[in-house]
C-alpha cells in the first residue's frame, strides 16, 4: 500500500540539516500504523510525502501502487480525492460553511460522488462519527472535541483507502481524545482503511498494530503492539 525508499528531504541545508535522512518505510494495505516522535523530528514532513502535498525530496515513494514524484498535478489531485484523507489537529474547517456543507466540500473538487447523492452521503458520514445533529451547525458554535468530529466525517466523505491523521488530538481534552481515536479504530476494523497516525503521545501510539519512532528526521525503530 505505502512504501517509502531513501527519502532524504532538507528545506534549507545550509541553515539547518535535513528533515528526513534516507527514511525507509513500507506500511500494508489495513494496517494501522502510529509515527511517533518529538515535535520537528520530521513526522509532518513524512506524512505530507506520503499524501503527495510535498513532492521535492530524494527517493521514491510509492503509495497504492503509484510513484508520487511521477505524477502529473492533475493526476496527482486526482489520486489525493479518491485514496487519501487527511485529519490536521487545527481542524481546518471553513467558518462560513455549515458542518453538513464542510463534510460535503471535497465534493465539489472532484467526480467521486454524484451530485444527488452528496446529501445523503454527508448525512451517512456525520451520523457515523455521532454529529449529525450538529449538521446546520457553524464550527464556532461547537467544541473542539465536535469540530474534530466534523472533521473527520470530511475525511471519510469520500470512503477513502488511507487516512493520515497528524496530531489529530492534540487540541483535545482526554475525553475527546479518547473519543476521536475510537473512530479511528474503528474505520479501521470495519471499513479496512489504512491509518496513519502522527503523535508524540506514547499512549495514542499504543493504540494502532505497529508503532514507527522517529527521531531528527531518521526512522529509530519500529515495533508493534499486539
């Protein structure tokens, strides 16, 4: 499903080193994996690679069978709509649109689901993470732990084969926290979607199959959990 070969990756060599020094990585197909490490120890930059918003590195990274650099920008958009979703810890949510019209949005950025069948689609995917009553909702109006939420029936919108979660909880108190991770588990055993989550809590990571540490921007070890 994923495999990264020799990714080395430097944003200004002569002010600071690389991000990413000759990073090997493969992850299957259903695997739900955690990147653990410290803040700027390169796993933002790992998981960008792996969802084709940063192409300029050494290496190669292939995902779902496809080599990223290689692709076209159209092809690539393409790509990114129909396998991959993200969840960011900053939400991202767009303030003037309501909750069921943010789930809805990727829609508009692609053919993946007819138009008759957005509504229900943002409907199915907002009472599948429990906020469907929220659906005429503003994101101002709700908690952090709601807007996460939101957040992530976007992401699931479009039934993708890969998540990638970056610090998805860490704007969240416990409970949230809690909460959010349990969606992901279980997207992850009922609809074999292919996680990846970045943290830096050792207890988050403990949740997925397999744990992958990184330290100032090498791959330190891998293990896994059960």
């Amino acid at each position: 499903m994923i495999r990264l070969t020799a990714i080395h990756k430097a944003y200004d060599p002569q002010a600071s080193g690389p991000v990413l020094r000759d990073a090997n990585l493969a992850i299957a197909s259903g695997e739900f994996v955690a990147i653990l490490g410290k803040s700027g120890s390169g796993k933002t930059t790992l998981l960008n690679i792996i969802g084709g918003l940063d192409r300029d590195y050494a290496g190669t990274a292939v995902v779902d069978g496809l080599e990223l650099k290689r692709m076209k920008d159209r092809d690539l958009s393409r790509f990114r709509n129909r396998t991959i979703s993200f969840v960011f810890q900053t939400f991202n949510l767009l303030p003037h649109l309501s909750c069921a019209e943010n789930v809805a949005y990727p829609a508009y950025f692609g053919d993946v689901v007819p138009r008759s069948e957005i509504g229900a689609r943002a409907r199915e995917a907002m009472e599948r993470v429990g906020i469907a009553h929220k659906s005429q909702a503003y994101p101002n109006t709700l908690s952090g732990g709601e807007r996460q939420r939101v957040a992530i029936a976007r992401a699931i919108f479009q039934r993708p084969k890969i998540l990638l979660a970056d610090e998805p909880t860490g704007n969240l108190d416990s409970a949230s926290g809690q909460h959010v991770m349990n969606l992901f588990l279980e997207l992850n055993r009922k609809d074999g979607v292919t996680v990846m989550l970045v943290t830096h809590d050792e207890h988050l990571a403990a949740l997925a199959h397999r744990i992958v540490r990184i330290a100032d921007g090498r791959i330190v070890g891998e293990e896994k959990t059960a």
